[in-house]
C-alpha cells in the first residue's frame, strides 16, 4: 500500500519533470508556503485513503469508481498505486498531460488501473447503477445545472454507493469576500468548449456552505452522514512561519471536531460523503 506522504515525495519528483504542473501545484514556488500546502494536499489525500483505501471500502479492487473532473489525474494516481481502478472524466485543457504522468507513475504501480476521457457528464450519462462511488474534489461547485449533475450521479451510483466531495467551505468569511470580489454574484458562466465545439454551463466559484450542499443531496435522494464530515484548513500561511507544522495540523483536527462558529466560518476546505437512499 502506498500511503499518502510516499505519494506526494514522489510527486514533488515528477514536478521538476513535468513543470507545466508547477503553476497548478505550487509546492516549489514560494519554500515559506511549503508547509502550509503539504498539509492541506496530504489532508485531503488522507480522506480520500480514509474512504476507498483504508475504511468501509477496504481497498476492495472490485470497486467501481468514477472520478468526475478528475483534472491532472492524481486522485486517480495514487488509488492506481493502491492497486483501485478508477475512470476520471475532464474537461480540462491539460487533458494531454495525463499519460505523461501515467508513464511516469508506472515505475511505482499499475498505471492501466486508471483510464481518463474528455467529456461532459451531461452528454454521456453512465448505464444505471454502474459505480459504487463518484469522487468529485474541486469539482462540484463547478458542474451546472447542479440538480441535473446529482441526478446523474443518483442514477450512476448502485444501491448504497456514495459521492465522495472534496470543495471549499462555502461559509468561509474570507473566501466569500475574495469571491465576491472576483466574480461578484455572477455563480454561473457560460464558457466555449474547443473540444467539445459548443457552449457549456460552468458554476463560476459557485462554492456553498455545509447545510446549502445537505439541502441539494437530501432533495436529489441522498444522505450525509456526520461522521465523514470533516473540515480542513484553519491556519493561514504566515502562521506557518512561526510554529510547528505538525502541531498545527493536530490542532486543526481538533478545532474540526467539535461544532461551533471557528468550524463553520473560518476553516477554507470542506470534505464530505453523501450516500444514495
């Protein structure tokens, strides 16, 4: 089994091969930021493994998986590495960067477990009941119209199987005021595809907070269980020029654990599981 720091040592490597990443995954720009995003990247890495490696699924290899805006691939990577099979779809221009990195992991795992294709959820619904789980991380905030998108995902999914969501936390009071700022209440763009030529829907930052996204999966058959909710990134970056990583770490997984307004409105990153009635 490959655990999640392995993974992300390895991918620090493939960085200074493949530098049209470095702009996206910005761990060898700034060093003072260094920590601050490696925590945040394993975080959410480690929620991923909590789910489909290491908890209910128990790395089952007979799991069916669909990564939707599976972007560079690594979600799909590193469950490769686990030995998961995985299908991502995208609609990313750097769509073609995708095998370059597959030549690249396939020195430490199985790279086939993971195909990749470009396409539109909304133009190619999956056969019924056809996945166990569906990953959308930074993705759900972009696919509109969001009732069309879980509808899919309610009929793509088996009996039982679940939507493992990595987003932003919509209720974030900073990251409200540099969204407005961006984009003020214009939530959904429409945007022209080169691939695909033609026009599509795309929610522009349309981020939401816990009990918005609770009230949209409840009405379209699914529900969320409190105990895989959790909440991540409380401390900003120049915090971390002043103390211990790892002690800030523990110190956010024990602010996340408890309810209240620091939880809600001050942490920047939301993980969640909605599970099909």
């Amino acid at each position: 089994m490959m655990q999640p720091e392995q993974f992300f040592e390895l991918m620090i490597k493939e960085l200074e091969l493949h530098t049209e990443m470095q702009p996206y995954y910005k761990f060898l720009g700034d060093k003072s930021s260094w920590h601050f995003r490696r925590n945040y990247f394993l975080e959410r890495l480690r929620y991923i493994q909590s789910n489909l490696v290491s908890g209910s699924a128990g790395g089952n290899k007979d799991l069916s998986i669909w990564d939707c805006g599976c972007g560079y691939g690594t979600t799909c990577l590193f469950l490769a590495m686990n030995g998961i099979k995985t299908h991502g779809t995208t609609l990313e221009f750097y769509f073609e960067t995708i095998q370059k990195r597959k030549e690249y992991w396939s020195q430490y795992g199985d790279t086939s477990l993971f195909t990749c294709s470009y396409e539109n959820l909304f133009d190619q619904k999956p056969a019924a009941a056809s996945y166990d789980w569906i990953i959308v991380q930074d993705t759900l905030h972009h696919l509109e119209p969001l009732e069309d998108a879980l509808a899919i995902f309610n009929h793509s999914l088996k009996k039982g199987g679940s939507v493992l969501t990595i987003e932003e936390n919509g209720s974030n009071i900073i990251q409200r005021i540099k969204l407005y700022k961006y984009r003020g209440n214009k939530r959904i763009i429409t945007m022209w595809d080169e691939k695909l030529k033609k026009e599509i829907l795309l929610g522009n930052e349309n981020i939401r907070s816990l009990s918005t996204w609770e009230g949209l999966f409840k009405k379209a058959g699914f529900t969320l269980p409190a105990a895989q909710i959790r909440y991540v990134r409380y401390y900003l970056p120049l915090q971390y020029r002043f103390a211990d990583a790892d002690k800030l770490l523990q110190q956010e997984r024990d602010i996340q654990s408890k309810p209240g307004l620091r939880r809600e409105y001050f942490f920047f990153g939301l993980n969640f599981v909605a599970v099909k009635n």
